[in-house]
C-alpha cells in the first residue's frame, strides 16, 4: 500500500448562479484594478488515499468527488493528482 | 398520531418542531441522528439549524447520519417527511427531494417575514389550509436559492410540484428560480420549505399560521386511521 495525493477542485456548473464570485468581482474596483472579469469561486480539497496502485487511489478520489465533495446538480469537478500543495 | 423529529449535531429548531406537533395534537419524540429507529413515527421532520456545521454544503454531511437510511426507506414506503429550511436541504442532498439551495442571491444571511402562496389543497401537508390563504411565515437562512435545470422544473412544476411559492408584498427572499419556496416529492409524501412554519404557531410569535401546515399533518393521519 502507498499513499497517493490528489487535488479535488469543485466549481459552480457554468450558468448556475455564483454570487460569491459575482462579489469578488464587484469588491476588485475597491483595488483601483480594471479589466478583470469572469471572477468565480469554487472549492479546492486535498486528500491522500491509501491503496495498492494510483488507478485504485483515483477510483476511491472520483467516487469521493462525486458523491459528496461535489454535487453534480450545481457543480463540476476534476480529480488530479496533488503535485505541489498549497501549504 | 407519532411525529418523530431528528436531531442533528447542530439542529436549533427541533424543540420548536417538537412544540408545533405538539400544539396540532400529535404525539412527538425527538430521534438522535445517530440511531437508525424512526420509534414508530408516521411523520419523520427534519428541522432547521446547521446540522454537522453546515461544512462542505449545507446538508452534506447529514445525509451520511445513520438515521437518514431509515427516512429513505420511510419515505420509499409512503411513509410522510417534512424537512424545513436545513432539513429542506438535507432533504435535497440526500436527493430524497429535487433540485439544491444555494446562497442567497444577496450574499446576506435572511431573517425576516414572507408571504406563501400555497399551490394545491389535496395534499396531506396542506388539507388543512384554506383555499385562497396566504401564509405568513418568517424565513432565516443563508442557503435558500432553489435551482433546478429549466426542463426539470417545468416537470415539477406541471406536476403540482411546486407547494409554496414566495409571494407579494415581501416576495422572493433569496433570489430561488420561479419564486420557488417548497417543493413535493414524486410521490407526494415528502415535502421541504426554507420558511419555519415551526416558528409561527401561536399569535404571540407574530404569526400562526404554520400551525395549519401540521394540522393537515396530524388531521390526515386521523383521518387515515378512522
């Protein structure tokens, strides 16, 4: 057994209303910066799988992703492996 | 007949719930979410709070709780659910009720009164309301958009889905699509609002006209029995 890391990043579905984004973008002119536009928020989650090989780690990830991290009706998501943490 | 409220790990309304089953003649029993035994109850509510802090996405979590397999084969076997405001979105991610609840299109957290439209008087939630009623109910929450894809809430809409619907003169707190507040399941035996009945049922709170919601509850199920 190893342990993989992947990067789950969920977003709002193109179309579904994203009033954080929406906000972000209004509170930029309180920075005296112009020109920036399709401002949206989403989640960034980091997770590590035990398990035998990296296509049995990301089954366990896509699965997580897309029964609870995400939730399909409102966002989308990507599993990736987690190359350099934020932190 | 037996009212059973669950409580969650940060739930603030089931005492309220409790009292408003109470207030329309039901037995009431509150159920730990942790035990997957409904007691018996004939009406399962989820209530309104914050249920495992609201992390992830309001309601996300919940759904795990063990109690929630004995709601869904509750409510697979006809068996009645009301889920208000937090419940609602229990409700939705457990996807026991359709469509999802997103922040408010103001960004702001929502306390205050609404005025509800109620679409149909043949269901067991809302038997008791007299036709032409508008009732007024106060709303608090931070996730209660309602969305739905275009198509599907045409469906869900032409099926008489669509129970409650935010009203003039206050209108539609939340920015919800089609003023949508409370919606039916197919089957018609679970329903979900964001606004609290529970919250309005003697005058002294402002308002009492949540309790005719759990009237029709408690009335149907006497009548089911005699």
């Amino acid at each position: 057994m190893s342990a993989y890391r992947f990067v789950v990043s969920v977003m709002p579905r193109a179309g579904i209303l994203d009033p954080q984004g929406r906000a972000v973008e209004g509170g930029l002119g309180h920075l005296d910066v112009s020109g920036v536009h399709d401002v949206r928020v989403g989640r960034r989650v980091e997770l590590a799988v035990d398990a035998a090989d990296a296509g049995a780690a990301r089954a366990v990830a896509e699965r997580l992703a897309a029964e609870l991290l995400a939730n399909p009706l409102i966002e989308a998501w990507r599993v990736e492996p987690l190359e350099e943490p934020v932190v | 007949m037996k009212v059973g409220v669950i409580v969650f790990p940060g739930s603030n309304c089931d005492r309220d719930a409790l009292h408003a089953a109470r207030l329309a003649g039901a037995e009431a029993v509150a159920l730990w979410h942790e035990r997957p035994d409904l007691q018996g109850a004939e009406l399962v509510i989820l209530p309104g709070g914050f249920a495992h802090g609201d992390y992830l996405r309001a309601g996300a979590l919940a759904r795990f709780s063990p109690v929630m397999a004995a709601v869904r084969e509750h409510a697979e076997q006809g068996g009645l659910v009301l889920g208000i405001c937090n419940g609602f979105q229990v409700l939705t991610e457990a996807r026991l009720l359709p469509g999802a609840l997103l922040r408010n299109a103001s960004l702001r957290f929502e306390h205050r009164w609404v005025r509800l439209a109620v679409t149909r008087h043949d269901t067991p939630f809302s038997a008791a309301i007299p036709a032409g009623t508008m009732l007024r109910l106060p709303v608090a929450h931070g996730e209660g958009c309602y969305v739905l894809p275009d198509p599907e809430l045409d469906a869900l809409e032409a099926r008489g889905r669509v129970l409650f619907r935010y009203a003039l003169p206050e209108g539609n707190p939340n920015g919800s699509l089609r003023d949508v507040a409370g919606v039916l399941s197919e089957n018609g035996r679970v329903c979900g609002l964001m606004p609290h009945p529970e919250r309005a049922v003697e005058p002294l709170l402002g308002s009492d006209d949540g309790l005719l919601l759990f009237r029709s509850l408690v009335a149907g199920a006497a009548r089911m029995a005699a």
